[in-house]
C-alpha cells in the first residue's frame, strides 16, 4: 500500500499519474521554520517529519503497517527567506511585492519512507521562477480569485498565478507541488514503477 501523507489536491492529482492506487492520510505536523534554518534544511525535515508523524497514525490505527509512505514540501524562497501561506490581502501583497520584477526560487523535498525497514529516500529540487512585475491593482485582483490564500508564496504556478510567470528554469511539477521525475525515480527503489502501473489500465 503506498500513503500520500498531504492533503493538497494538486500533489494527490500529480502522484496519480505516477500510480493508480493510493491512500491519502494528511500529517499534521508544527511547520514553523527553526531560528536561522537552511531553506533547503526546512523543507527536507518537513517532508521528514510528515512520513514519520503519517507512519505513527498508521501504525496507530493498525498493526498492518503501511508498505511506503510519501510526503513533500514545497517552499518559495527570495532573499533566503522562506515565504509561507498568506494570512491575509497585506500579507500576500508582501509576499508578491517581494515576488514582483525578478528571480525567485521553489524548493520543493520529497521523501519517500517505508516504517517496516525504516528505509527512507529524501530529496530536494531547487527551480527558477521569475516573475513579471506586478501591479497592487492585480494584487488585489488575485487575492479575490482565492487562489493565493493556501499557497506558499501567495500564487499558484498552474493557476491564475501563471500570468505573473515570465519564464521557469527546473521542475514545474516540483513548483506546483511534487517532482514527477524524482518521485518516480524514488518509487522504483522501492519497487514501485510508474509505467508499469499505468500500462495495467
């Protein structure tokens, strides 16, 4: 059995062109960033501590252990510093005015975790993504689409946010959300291949 440990549809829509049959079970984990860490560091320890947090609940529930569990993170980062989901309009206008008129990097971690050997795989993607400059106006404007209100960053790259998209140097999995060619990668280490999957439709 594999076991998405997220909630976000966009990573469970991804992961389902990889595999037919999985089971999501979100992890609840305290994702506050530790004093002066590594944006890389943060997002590899969250996905971390998602498998492990996802692996207890199961194992909680069941002696039947999941077989693998997989969990990632996805983080915006300008400056070095880590933009997380808007609590409000102001606050997604900061993220965004940081955002507006240049570079700006996705770190995206996965980790891949079967509790029965404990083996665990982690790895991190880094992409480029600038954008365009942005008006306050269309600031605004996005804001009442709802897209930006639970998305790292405030925006949503296969959304409306894509507008803001002048160009994109990596992964465009890994910036919405989970990186297709790693995961695969990853997912054949533990016996689960992609395109056999899917060639049993």
């Amino acid at each position: 059995m594999l076991v998405l440990a997220s909630a976000s549809p966009r990573r469970k829509e991804l992961l389902s062109l990889l595999v037919k049959e999985f089971e999501v079970l979100p992890a609840d984990i305290d994702e506050t960033p530790l004093l002066q860490e590594n944006p890389q560091d943060y997002v590899i320890r969250m996905a971390q501590q998602k498998a492990v947090a996802c692996a207890d609940m199961l194992a909680s529930k069941s002696s039947n252990i999941a077989n693998v569990i997989i969990a990632s993170d996805t983080s915006v980062v300008v400056d070095d510093q880590i933009l997380g989901k808007p609590d409000s309009l102001n606050d997604a206008k900061r993220m965004l005015r940081l955002l507006s008129g240049r570079v700006h990097q996705v770190v995206t971690s996965l980790c891949v975790f079967n509790p029965k050997n404990q083996h665990q795989v982690l790895s991190s993607v880094n992409t480029q993504v600038t954008f365009r400059s942005i008006s306050d106006l269309e600031m605004e404007y996005y804001w009442r689409t709802g897209e930006p209100q639970d998305k790292a960053g405030a925006y949503a790259i296969q959304g409306h946010g894509a507008v803001f998209v002048e160009s994109i140097q990596g992964s465009y999995s890994a910036v919405v959300g989970l990186p297709l060619y790693e995961c695969a990668q990853i997912l054949s280490q533990f016996g689960i291949h992609s395109l056999e999957e899917m060639s049993h439709e």
